[in-house]
C-alpha cells in the first residue's frame, strides 16, 4: 500500500509549545523550535517530512493551531 | 528552522472550526479545555447549529469561554450553569442548549443544580471537564480530587477521613430516570479525542429527541496545577484518574429501546 | 375596562402578569405567597406561558436569569427567606442587565422568622441586598389593585432600562381578598438585540455576562449602569400623597402601612390636627423631592412602617434635617391599629408644636 503523503501548517505565533502534538505524532516529524514566538515559547514545526497526514497532531492540540493537509489521492506516488 | 514542505497538490483534510474565534485561549499550555472548546465548536459547525446553540459558561477557568465560542451564550454564576440552561431551554425548546462545566462548578457547589436537571430530564447537553482540581482559583481540591493527590488545600494529599470521597458524577446521574445519555470520555489521546467528539456529538443530537438529558464527563488534566508538564499530565490521568473514573458508556436510551 | 373580580392579592399579581403578557415564570414554594404558583400552574398552559417550579428559589432566580438573557418576559416570585436566598441571582441579573419582575411577598424576619407580614425588607430591596452598586427599580403596592396595576408597569420598567423590577408588597396584601379590575395592557415593544436566541450569521455572537475582569472594563459597566439609574430617578419617580396642600404634618408610608396611614390621617384630621399622607409608590427611585419641597412648609413628618425604621432614612434624606421626622413600627409580624398609630403621631405632632 502506497504511504500516504502530508504535511502540517502550525500557527506557531499561536502555539503554545506544549508538546503534545509532538508526542501524539507516530512518525516523529514533529518537534521544538529552537527560537521562541513572541509570547516566549518555543513553538511546534515539522523537523522531518514523515508526515502521513493522520491528524493525531491537530486531535490533540489544546489551541488548535494546526492544519493538516494530504496528498491528492490521484497524485499519490 | 523546520522544514519546509510544498503543499502542491495537496488537499486540507482539517482545518481549526470556524465556530472558534480568531482568538488565543487564555488556557495554560497543554489544557484539556482548549481540545474540548475546539471538539463543541467542530459540531457546532457540522450539526450547522450555529444559528440555533446557546451555551451556559461555568465559573471556573472555562469563565470565558463565550469570547472563544462563536455561539450566543450567558455566563452563569458559580455552580448555576444547569438552572440558567434550563431557563433557556424551557424558553426555548427547539434550540440547542449546552452547559459547559468544571468539577468545581458541577459538582460542588452546583451540585443541586446539576442533579435536578437531570432528573427533571432538562432536554440539554451537560459538558462537564473533570480535571480533578479547581483551576482558576489556583489549584485547591475539587470534588473529584482524587484520595491521596495534593492540592493547595489538601498539601498533603486528599484523606477521606477530612475530606470524604471524590465523587464520581458520571454514575450518579445515570442512576437517575432524566437522563438519556451519559458517557465518560477523556482527551488525551487522539483515538481519545476521536470518541470524545462522537460522544459529543451523540448527546447534542439526542436534544431533538426531547427525551432527557445528555451527559459527556471529559476526564481531563490540570498540568499547571498538577505540576507537571503537559505531557506527563496525560500519563497522570492515564495511571490515576482513569482507575477511578473509568471511562465508557454509562447510560444510552437514545434509541428508546 | 373589564370586570370587577373578587380576588386574593396574590392571585391577581398572577393574573396581571399573564395579561401583561408573561412569557414565563419560574419559582419555588414558600408561605405568604405559594398561591401565585399554584395560579401560574393552573393558568400558565393556557395561555402558553411556560411555568416551572424549581428545586430552590437559588435554582429559580437562575432559570429567570437564561430565560431573560434569552429575550424573553419572565418573572419570579417569593417571600424573604427566599428572596435572600436569590440575592446572588439578582445581584448577577442587575450586572448582566437583564430585564425581568422579582416579587417579594415581605414576611417578618430575620431568620425564618415569621409568616405573617412585615415590612423588613426594605433595606434588603433598595440599598442592595446583593453584592456590588445596583439598584433595583422597586414599586409598592398598597392595594390588589395596585398589585394589578403595577405588574405591567414593573415590566414595562424593567425592559425600558433592561433592569431587574421589584415589586415588594407583604403577606397581608397577597393574602386578603379585594376587588380587582383588569386594565388592558398594551406592551410597549422590546429590543431583543442583546440576547441569545442563537446567533444569526448577519451579526457577532451575543453573550450575557457580568464578568469583567479588567478594572477599566467593569468601572466602564458600572458607569453605564450608574447613567442608567440618573435617568431612572429622572423619569420614574412615582408616589401619591393626600390632604398635603394644609398640612402641618405629614404622615409617610407604603404599602399596608400606607393603608393604615389613611385612617390614621382621618382620626387625627377629626381631631382637629392638619395631618397629610405621602405614599411612595416607587421605593426606588425614592421621591426625595415632595419630601424635601413638604419640608419647607410643614413642621414634621411622621413615618410609619412595619418593621424597626428603614424607609424612614430615606425620609430623612429627604427632609435633610429642615424637620423633625417621627417614627413608629411594629415588628416580627405584628400590625399596628390605625388607633395605637394615631396616638403614637398625636404625641410627636403635640412635640412639634401643633
């Protein structure tokens, strides 16, 4: 079965960085940034392209700042 | 800096409800109430109720939820939030009426409010967030303090013998004949947050039955006040809370069988 | 004009808030005045008003509170434990600004105390009650037909200035039995822009609230609420009085004592003692003026009432110590003779040279 393709739009000025979409994602694409937003946090970003479009992330997430997208299913690869 | 991926050919699968405000949640990092905010308002926009939901917001630290919620809703003092319900749906009967409630305000000092909605069978959707501590007020027991667990009141941890029991609401409203459904669900895991919103929306749907009242507990966490981080929080809950107040389906008449 | 009836005080405060168009009402039981829950009960169906009672007056005041966030026209009713009880709702009510008719039934206190009737709930109703600087639009009523006449103006008031209205009467008014006429009532339209009837995509959501964090938010809410009072004590200042153009004294009193006050006006005008009556019809706004314009022209004022002197402050207020304000009562349900009342204002009237 082909692997589904995703990504993630954060809206770090609003994230909290309380990690539990990090945690909550399987393959780990997820993770702290190194510099802060203006509210001092260090905000989630997708550090790999492993993304699988499972929407774990945005279930958990306390602020809802995540979108989540996915590969057209006729441009999967 | 993170990655930057192409969103060519790519297709939203979801998005932040438009029934939420624009607006950042005063919440702490991590809170259960900014899932379970975000899980009332997906429905909302769903169901396409928008035009025809009240909400009742609790005193507690869900007090503004009616500057996230993009509903009409009243603020109800401490512990009334199911009286003023009431008055809204007696008034209006067609609606959809919903409380949304901590431990403190529902099952404290609202008790009574709480417990004669029930059993009157009030055609609302109760919301109630047990997170086992007051939050707003800085961490002093709840209710549903669990015996043993530390809170500003109780430093050295719940003791039944001065506190009594932490109560568990989910079975003592199912107990009474008002209710339709009643179901405990939590929000700290994805496939949690899954049935946590199917629970939820069960129980608005069931107000167009006009047959009782629906009742969602959402076992939730307090990391500020728990002192932990978010993460360990949902562990917590997981290894401490969910022994107590088990989760699952305590009551569902809504097909009438 | 409709009929005369016979009916008992509380029952036509009942029937008067259906003809005025109640669109609800929602209470709990408690003695001098559960017949205007069993009226609504019976009634309320008919008329397609919806009728609950509640499992505390705590629970009532709080149904009336989402019913009247809702837009709708909704009232309660109780004695003083109860109303006590309610004063966190209303304080709540008054800081959400929202309309809507409290009725108090007074009964002696404190405490349970007693059922029979009382005046001791003045300070209660006017100077607060509640927590925080509200006002509650107040009318008394002295006779059925005032209770009659006042129920569609209480909400009336109430909806003109999106305040809490209360009528406070007492046990003996609700209980006795008088003739009553019905006026026809016309409501003079509401704006139900501010409420919650869900929200419309044309507009922002509405909530009802009375919180406000922020200092300079609630100073600015309270501000608000304090023009609103001006222009209450402004325009709705309400009161009757008698034979005031001779008098050299002048008897103050509302409600059951005001009754009282009559015949007591007529015993001591028999005797050859130019005596008046002024009868505050709206507790607030109370009317200051006539008292402090009498003030200028009279030798004293003798207040009666049914409790150990409360409206008696407000006359002296009033009166600004330009005069020399007398004072009867009774207390803990006992009601005064007009006899023992004439006596009582003879000697204060004697003191004062008349």
């Amino acid at each position: 079965m082909a692997k589904v393709k995703g990504a993630v739009i954060i809206n770090t000025e609003n994230c909290k960085g309380c990690g539990l979409c990090i945690h909550a994602c399987p393959t780990d694409t997820l993770g702290f940034s190194k510099e802060i937003n203006s509210k001092g946090f260090n905000f989630s970003e997708m550090i790999k392209d492993e993304c699988i479009a499972c929407m774990s992330c945005a279930l958990v997430c306390p602020d809802a700042v995540i979108t989540v997208y996915r590969m057209k299913k006729d441009k999967a690869v | 800096m993170g990655i930057t991926v192409s969103l060519e050919n790519m297709e939203k699968i979801y998005e932040r409800p438009k029934t939420l405000k624009d607006k950042v949640m005063h919440y702490c990092p991590g809170c259960g109430h900014g899932v379970t905010h975000r899980l009332v308002m997906e429905l909302v926009e769903e169901l396409g109720i928008q035009h025809n939901t009240v909400g009742v917001a609790p005193v507690g630290c869900s007090v503004f939820a009616y500057y996230y919620m993009d509903i009409d809703m009243q603020e109800a003092a401490h512990g009334r939030a199911c009286a003023v319900a009431t008055g809204i749906k007696r008034m209006m009967p067609d609606h959809y009426v919903f409380t949304y409630q901590g431990d403190g305000d529902l099952a404290a000092i609202g008790t009574n409010e709480t417990i004669h909605a029930c059993n009157r069978g009030e055609n609302i959707t109760i919301v109630f967030v047990n997170n086992a501590i007051y939050g707003m007020t800085g961490g002093q027991m709840a209710p549903t303090t669990l015996l043993g667990q530390p809170a500003t009141t109780c430093p050295l941890g719940r003791e039944q013998a001065a506190n009594g029991y932490p109560i568990r609401m989910s079975e003592l409203v199912a107990q009474l004949p008002g209710t339709i459904y009643v179901e405990r669900v939590a929000v700290n895991t994805p496939a949690r947050v899954r049935k946590a919103k199917k629970a939820l929306i069960k129980a608005f749907k069931s107000q167009e039955l006009k047959k009782g009242t629906s009742f969602v507990e959402i076992v939730s966490n307090c990391p500020s006040n728990w002192k932990m981080t978010p993460v360990e929080s949902n562990k917590w809950l997981d290894e401490n809370m969910l022994p107590y107040y088990p989760l699952g389906l305590y009551k569902d008449e809504i097909s009438g069988e | 004009m409709s009929e005369m009836l016979l009916m008992k005080g509380n029952e036509a405060m009942a029937e008067a808030a259906i003809r005025a168009g109640c669109e609800g009402y929602f209470a709990y039981p408690i003695t001098p005045q559960s017949e205007v829950a069993e009226y609504m009960a019976r009634e309320a169906p008919k008329h397609g008003v919806v009728f609950l009672q509640a499992e505390s007056e705590l629970a009532a005041i709080n149904m009336l509170y989402g019913a009247a966030g809702a837009g709708f026209k909704v009232w309660t009713s109780s004695s003083s434990p109860g109303i006590s009880l309610m004063q966190e709702g209303i304080s709540y009510i008054a800081g959400a600004m929202l309309p809507c008719v409290i009725v108090n039934v007074n009964r002696g206190g404190p405490g349970l105390g007693t059922i029979q009737p009382s005046q001791s709930d003045y300070f209660q109703t006017v100077k607060g009650g509640g927590h925080g600087d509200y006002r509650l639009i107040t009318l008394a009523p002295s006779t059925v037909q005032e209770i009659a006449d006042y129920m569609g103006l209480a909400f009336d008031l109430a909806w003109k200035y999106r305040n809490p209205a209360m009528i406070l009467m007492d046990g003996a008014l609700g209980q006795m039995m008088e003739k009553v006429q019905f006026k026809p009532y016309t409501d003079p339209g509401r704006d139900l822009s501010w409420s919650t009837r869900g929200k419309p995509e044309e507009r922002e959501s509405n909530f009802i609230t009375s919180l406000f964090i922020k200092p300079e938010e609630m100073e600015q809410v309270n501000l608000q609420l304090q023009k609103t009072y001006r222009e209450i004590e402004q325009n709705e200042v309400r009161y009757d009085s008698y034979e005031v153009d001779d008098a050299e004294m002048v008897l103050v009193a509302y409600g059951l004592s005001a009754r009282i006050a009559s015949k007591v006006m007529h015993i001591l005008r028999d005797k050859g003692l130019k005596v008046g009556l002024v009868k505050p019809i709206t507790l607030w706004p109370y009317p200051y003026k006539i008292l402090s314009d009498l003030a200028d022209r009279v030798k004293g004022f003798f207040v009666m009432e049914l409790n150990a002197g409360q409206m008696v402050e407000d006359v002296r207020l009033g009166v600004n110590g330009k005069k020399e304000v007398g004072f009867y009562g009774r207390m803990g349900g006992m009601i005064y003779s007009p006899e023992e009342v004439a006596e009582k204002a003879e000697a204060f009237a004697r003191k004062i040279g008349m």
